[in-house]
C-alpha cells in the first residue's frame, strides 16, 4: 500500500509540474497559426454582422450605394449615389458629401433616417480646376451636443488634393454656420472626448512654421506651445486627446528637421518624448509626423514613422507602424500596415507582405499568436471590429465580405451580398429602419452671390447682398465707412459700434499695402445715419468688424 501511494504521489506532482509549465508563457512568440481559408469554412448566414455598414462601386457602370445588414441578416441599400458616409454615434445620421468636380458644384448633405429625410447642410460651387471651393468637412459628432457639427468650413484647394478651411460649427436645427477661428486655416481638428476642447494645427505663412492651437468656448483661441511643457519644439501638429483627456499626443519637429511624437501631460504640464527620428523630407515641406492613435485605455498608441537614414535614405530598420506605450517603456514594430487595434485592447490587425499576395494578420501586441485571415488589398478599410469586439468584418481580395470571431479566428463568408468591383466597409451602427427609397431629399438652397468669392489672404466672409449686419468692433472703436473699397483718404463717415446696416454691394478683396494679408469689403446702406452708403472693411485675422444681425 505505501508503495502505489508513493507512485500516486509521483504522478500527481508530475501532472501539475506540466500543468504549471503550460500556464508559463513562452520566452519567443508562438508559431503562427493559419486558419482555413474562407473557401474551406463552412458558410454561415449574415447574422452575425447585423448592422454593419458597407460601400458599394461598379467601376463598369459607376453606381455607387451604402447598406446595412438588418435586423433578419439581410443587406438593405439605405443612400443611393454615395459610397461612404461619416455617421452620428447613435447611427441615426449621416453626413455625406457630393464630388464637386463631376458637376461644378455639391453639397454636404444629412441623412436623417429618424426623420426620413435628407437635406443639405452646406453647398458650393468650384472656381477652376486650379482653385475650387468645398462644402464643409465634417470633423466630430459632440456627444455633449447632438444638434452641433463640428466642421471645417470655407474651404478651398486644388483640384490636386490638399484643401483647407476655417474650424467651425454647423447647427443642425437651423442650419446656421459659425466660425469658431477665423484666423488659422487647418485641414483637421481632434475633438476633445468630452467635447469642450477642439485641438488643431495650422501653417503660419508669416513663420513657415506649423502651430498647435486649442479652442473652446470658455477661453476662445489658445496657442498649444510645447515650450510651457519643457519640451523645445517650434513646430507641432497633429493633435490626439487621450481617452481620459488628460494628455495630448502631437506630432513634433524641431530647428533642424529633426521629428518627435511627444505625449503632452496637461495637469502636470510636463511632455514624454516617446520617439525622435530624422524624417524623410525636403526643406520646402517642412511635415511634422502623423497623429498617433490612442488605444481605448489609453495604454498604447500608434505612430506612423517615416525616418530617413545618414545617407539621406529610407531607413527600413525604423520607418514603418510602431506600438509605443504612453509611458515610453515599451515599444513594437508592427510586421505590416496598421489596421486597428481590437476593442479590448488585446490584438492588433494588420495587412502584411506574403511572398506573393498581401494577408490580413491579427496577433498580440508584441508580435506574438499570429493568425492569418485572408488575402486582402491594400486599403485602410477592409477591416473592421464590432462595437463589441466580438466579431471582426473584413472584405477579402475577391470583394467578399466575411466574418470571425474575435480570438477565435475561424473564417466565415457573409451570404446574400452582391458582388460589386468595390466594397468598403464603412461604421457598424443600429440597425436603421428606414430605407433609401423612404428618405425625401430636400431642394438645395440657392446659391449665395458670393459662393464663387475668393480672398485667401483674409478671414471668410459672413455675409451676402441683401443681409442686415451691424458694426460689432468690441474695444469701443468706430470702424471708417470709405467712398470705395481700399484704404486712402477716402473716409466719409466713422460708424460707432452696433450700427446697423444693409449690404448693397461686394464683395471685394483687397491687399493691404505692405502687408501679406487683405480686407473683404462691403458696401453698405446705415438708414440710421441719414441713408449714407460706402465700404466697410469686414475684418482682419484678430477680429471681425462687422457681423451679420440679427
């Protein structure tokens, strides 16, 4: 008896001494599991994926569609003409925009599906193929105010690309547009997470510097300037809010090129420099580096590095998509394009370079529990989670959509989809229950007499022939009412504050002798003042002069 207890003893303690070692994690990354492909997984029903937006284009044909996996698993086109669309967080609307340069002119238009309707929230018409207007850009949906658009408005650009405008809302009740900075054009903003504080950057054309700003409706306009942080960097842009807002991650360069991603604390008032490098640039451009993107416990971020090596070359070793943790003491190359991170915080998507095709690679963090996906192409959205983390959507190299279970990682072909040249997997939303054909699109507005108005050198105009508007100089000035429009002896009367007026004439842009800068002027009827007519200068970059009232 004391001899088989002697061995049973022997036994369990070698169970649990394996049992124990299973539980150790492994000194080097596990080797890569290969899931079946998704011509060999058994097909499943759409379920799934309920309320998962897609884009769909024929190239053949050039129709264009947005839809939605309902309720019953089905696909239902909900905006037809369109391909991509920015939704509320509630899903109950979205902002989409027309391409200007097919027709001359377009709209950014809102789909209110609560409502059953579409209607334009604001419309332009292009200048030249070398300069062209744009409707406003949505920037962020204010969870503390869902009748506000944050917006960048007045925009203009090339036919090339590279459009910029001025921060500013759009009411959705009334449609009304504001200018929250009419000074510093910018081509994005970051919306602070309890939508009190816009961050953004702008090129000063007077320093060829880029230049970090803070705006909210407390203190206005506030310069972002890393010197207050310890951090000595004369250029900043690209702004990301931390989930919690207590930091603020930008992109930095410094005197000599040299580029940083710095992780600003804002109660502390001190800066983390989690990676500098030589970037991979010409003088003339002077680019700071790319927003990093926050994980959703503010743990981790994803930056973006293009480094250039001593031999002015790409450096291959440190150019690519990294991992940094905010607190600088961990970082990981990703072995690949950067998708996503999952929700929970755990896997990180990838698109790598096989030997012949590009695959869709989820793993841990640092590298490890790869699986392989699928072949995909090479674009950002191919690849989306679920509010939930629990499933994860992705279009393969065929224009398929699938699906698979989060650290599961079988591969599943969504059915009942047409196919289509492209598909883009766009937000996942509540199911809407309206449809396309349900929707009554509104009339476009007629277009404003100054919607072919150009003044880059001067803040955007806020009027238009026919409004009422008031002399709204705040220090207790009197602005000069002039007999044309351009500064001179010219002066025929000097209109106090509040005066109010009526728009006749304009608008008319004029440089400002020795300056960089122009006025946009007006001319203006004040019945007050016996009928008296002349020009009024609207404003400069520090202040408006006048404004429209009521």
């Amino acid at each position: 008896m004391r001899k088989r207890s002697t061995l049973s003893i022997i036994v369990i303690m070698l169970v649990l001494s394996l049992a124990c070692q299973a539980l150790v994690k492994p000194a080097t990354p596990t080797p890569e599991r290969i899931v079946p492909s998704a011509t060999d997984a058994p097909v499943s029903t759409s379920t799934p994926l309920i309320g998962l937006v897609y884009g769909t284009r024929d190239d053949t044909t050039g129709e264009q569609a947005l839809w939605q996996i309902g309720e019953d698993g089905a696909p239902h086109m909900i905006l037809s003409g369109y391909d991509y669309a920015e939704f509320s967080p509630d899903g109950t609307q979205a902002a989409y925009y027309d391409n200007v340069f097919e027709s001359g002119s377009g709209c950014t238009w809102l789909a209110d599906f609560a409502e059953g309707q579409v209607r334009p929230l604001d419309c332009v018409s292009t200048v030249s193929i070398d300069e062209a207007s744009f409707p406003a850009s949505v920037l962020s949906w204010p969870q503390n105010d869902p009748d506000t658009l944050i917006a960048i408005l007045n925009q203009t650009g090339g036919g090339m690309g590279g459009s910029s405008g001025y921060l500013g809302t759009i009411s959705l009740k009334d449609g009304t547009k504001k200018i929250l900075d009419p000074r510093n054009q910018i081509q994005n903003a970051e919306l602070s997470p309890d939508g009190k504080f816009i961050a953004y950057g702008s090129y000063d054309v007077q320093s060829f510097r880029s230049l970090g700003w803070l705006y909210s409706a407390d203190a206005g306009v506030v310069q972002f300037d890393p010197k207050a942080y310890g951090a000595d960097y004369p250029q900043v842009d690209n702004p990301s809010w931390s989930p919690d807002q207590k930091q603020i991650a930008w992109g930095l360069m410094g005197k000599e090129f040299d580029s940083a991603i710095g992780v600003f604390d804002l109660e502390s008032k001190t800066a983390n420099i989690l990676h500098s490098y030589q970037q991979g640039i010409t003088p003339d451009m002077r680019p700071t580096p790319p927003a990093p993107v926050w994980n959703s416990d503010g743990q981790w971020l994803i930056v973006e590095i293009n480094a250039q090596g001593k031999d002015g070359q790409n450096d291959v070793d440190q150019s690519g998509d990294w991992l940094f943790r905010a607190d600088g003491s961990e970082k990981y190359k990703v072995d690949g394009n950067f998708i996503s991170l999952s929700p929970d915080n755990n896997w990180v998507l990838i698109i790598g370079r096989g030997a012949d095709k590009l695959e869709l690679r989820v793993s841990r963090l640092d590298g490890s529990d790869v699986s392989v996906l699928g072949e995909v192409d090479d674009y950002v959205r191919s690849a989306l989670w679920s509010p939930d983390g629990r499933t994860l959507a992705f279009v393969d190299a065929g224009q398929k959509i699938h699906f698979t279970e989060t650290a599961v990682w079988d591969v599943y072909e969504a059915t009942g989809i047409e196919a289509s040249s492209d598909i883009s997997l766009i937000d996942w939303v509540p199911p809407i229950q309206s449809t396309f054909e349900s929707l009554t699109v509104l009339p476009t507005p007629t277009q404003s007499l100054v919607s072919d108005f150009s003044c880059p050198n001067a803040p955007p105009t806020r009027l238009q022939i026919g409004a009422t508007g008031r002399v709204t100089y705040t220090d207790g000035s009197t602005i000069r009412l002039r007999s044309a429009p351009e500064a001179g002896d010219n002066v025929i009367d000097q209109l106090p504050e509040g005066t109010e007026f009526e728009v006749i004439e304009g608008p008319v842009c004029t440089p400002r002798i020795d300056r960089t800068d122009a006025f946009v002027y007006w001319k203006v009827k004040v019945p007050l003042r016996n009928g008296i007519s002349g020009w009024v200068a609207e404003g400069s970059f520090t202040a408006y002069f006048i404004e429209p009232w009521p």
